[in-house]
C-alpha cells in the first residue's frame, strides 16, 4: 500500500483529480463558478440549491430600518457582506434617502474583503477588516475596546440572512444602541426536491463530497433532512463516508452545532474550497497493490494504473467490500449484504464478472467454496 498515485503510464495522460467522484454543490449564489471549478477536476458536480435569497429592497421592514439609522448620527457601522450592503446602498437611493451622506461621519467596518469594496464601490471608507473574515472577530475588535467605549453609541449591524442574536445581544449588552438592518433573509428554495434527493444520497453515499458557502445552507440541509425524518442518518453520513467541506468557519458552524466534522480552506474563497476538496477525497481513499498492479477505489469509479475506470453501483459495491478488507476472503454473504438494493449469490458472480471485464485479470481472484478477494 502507497499513500500516493503513481505516475500515469508512459503515453497515457494523468487523471483528474477528482475524476471519479460525485461533488454536491448546495450554493446559491456562484453555484455555476464553483461546479465549474470542481468539474475541471475531474468531478461529476450535482446542484441542490439549499437556499435561495430573497432581497428586502421593497420591503417596509427594510425602509423602517433605514429611516430609524437616518434619524440620529451613527457611530460605527458593521457591513456583513458586499451583495447586502451593496443591496442596501442602492436600496436607499432609489427611496431618496441620504443613507451615503449620513454614514460618511462613522467608522464603517468590513467583516471581509467583498464588504470591504461594497463599502469603497458606495464613497464610503473602510476603517477596519478582521483577518479571519469573521462576525466573531469584528465582535471581539469591538468588545476590545479598539473602537472606543461603546456604551450610549449608535451602531448599526447589516445583517446578511442571519439575524446574528449572539453578535448583537453582546453588543447591547455594553450600553450601545444597536441597529440592525435586515436587507435579505435566506429562505429554502421554492423546489426544495434537489435539496430532499441530495439528503437521500448522502445517507446512500452515492455522493462522496458536499460543498458548503454559507451557514444558512448547511443549516437548511440538516432541516429537510428532520422534515424528511433523515437528520440522525445525515449526521452520521457525513461524519463517516461523505466528506462535508465548508468554506471556513462560520459557515460550518451549523455543522458543529450538529456534531458532523467539516474541513475548510485557510482563506474563504471558492478557488481555495475546490483544491480543498482535491486535497482531500483522493487521500481518504489507499493506493493497494493488487495482482502487481496500483487500485484505488473512488466513488463511482477506480484507477487502475492511472486508467479511470467507471463501474456500475453492483461491481462497485463488490470492489468496494473487497477493497475494505484486502487480501482477506469475503464470504458471499457479506457480498450480498452491501448490494445496492439487494440481491442474492447469483448477483454477486454477475457483478464479478462485470468487474473482471471492465479490470482485467489478476484482479479479483475466486477462492472455492469461501468467496472472493483482491489478488496479491
């Protein structure tokens, strides 16, 4: 056994990385760039929206909000993401509300850098970003003490679909007053059927990746997961066999509060997650040495010396079983057992043999009477 892939055969182009590997994309927003990203890697992407946003521009909530920032001056000013301050902005305009004139006098803040240039794009300054891109580092840059004292001061959070209860309680709770301004909300989206297959396929590992970009999204899968009566087997899908990549940590806190471990870039950016995820899947999965040759199993296919080879779910699940225990016979019981929808010893021999079609010989050897395994 080898920790990694050998080198692709003379004459023969390397694989994709993620060639042979289902990804699923929950974004709303970009979901085109990021599965865009994945696919040239190699990955067979499917798309299941776990969100969908729905923009306050003609919302009364949103005017209210507004007005009650315009009445007094604000001290400081929390933007929490581009697209929403950005939102709120052009929002503002169209009312012929001065919301640009009466926030140049305070200290705006950018929770990270696409906040950071809806900021600069309205003629507003930026005074401070958090390294982390984080709501809990502007948080603790405020609690600090680094903007001043912050009791009888006039703050208002641009809230990004969360209404960030912990974030503005603590804030209160030093005196200030704080206003916030709800500019989009997150809702599920209006066909919530891709949402309700992706949970089923991940319980039945027919995917072996999911994608998260916001903490909504993974929030909303884990609730079509409860409506569908899957949350316990979500959960512990994918803290086993499918491998949840969020992009940083904030949006795995949904996750967390779940128990299921995620994995996250160093820097939040949709080009990071993807080569997370290169990163990651092809690790999880040995290199065995089988009949003098290099196997490793993906999720719907296998390289075999650097050739990508697709196998149906029933040979699949057959290499699978034997792949788990190598050089070990695996009765045909067990065989049996990991079946997609069952089968009996005679589904079993069929999918040998479609395995030994598509591999070649001196791959699964017969042992009379006992079952099968993985050639020395």
């Amino acid at each position: 056994m080898t920790d990694v892939l050998p080198e692709a055969p003379p004459g023969t182009e390397a694989p994709l990385p993620l060639a042979g590997y289902t990804v699923a994309v929950t974004a709303a927003r970009r979901r085109e760039e990021l599965g865009a990203l994945l696919a040239r890697r190699g990955a067979r992407v499917v798309y299941a929206p776990a969100i969908r946003i729905v923009p306050l521009a003609d919302d009364t909530e949103l005017v209210a909000a507004t007005r009650e920032v315009l009445r007094q001056p604000v001290d400081l000013v929390v933007a929490t993401t581009g697209v929403g301050f950005r939102g709120w902005l052009e929002a503002a305009e169209a009312w012929d509300l001065p919301l640009v004139e009466h926030l140049r006098g305070a200290r705006v803040l950018a929770r990270g850098p696409k906040a950071r240039g809806a900021i600069r794009g309205g003629g507003l300054v930026d005074a401070w970003s958090p390294a982390s891109e984080s709501s809990a580092e502007v948080l603790e840059h405020l609690l600090s003490g680094a903007e001043g004292p912050l009791q009888g001061r006039r703050i208002a959070v641009q809230l990004h679909g969360d209404p960030l209860p912990d974030f503005v309680s603590a804030l209160r709770a030093t005196g200030a007053e704080v206003l916030t301004v709800p500019v989009y909300r997150w809702v599920l989206p209006e066909d919530v059927e891709p949402v309700r297959r992706l949970v089923r396929s991940v319980v039945a590992g027919t995917v072996d990746a999911v994608t998260f970009t916001s903490a909504p999204a993974a929030g909303s899968l884990l609730t079509v997961a409860d409506e569908l009566g899957l949350r316990a087997e979500l959960v512990a899908a994918l803290g086993s066999g499918v491998l949840p990549v969020t992009v940083g940590p904030v949006t795995a806190a949904p996750l967390d509060a779940a128990g299921v471990p995620t994995v996250q870039p160093e820097r939040a950016r949709l080009g990071a997650l993807a080569r997370e995820v290169v990163a990651r899947l092809p690790e999880r999965a040995p290199v065995l040495r089988v009949g003098g040759r290099d196997l490793q199993v993906r999720g719907h296919a296998v390289l075999l010396d650097g050739r990508v080879v697709e196998l149906a779910p029933g040979p699949m699940a057959v290499l699978r079983a034997l792949a788990a225990r190598p050089g070990t016979v695996v009765p045909k019981t067990d065989l049996v057992a990991g079946l997609p929808g069952g089968g009996d010893a005679h589904a079993v021999e069929m999918a040998v043999t479609r395995l030994r079609s598509a591999l070649g010989p001196g791959v699964v050897e017969t042992v009379v009477k006992r079952g099968y395994r993985l050639e020395a």
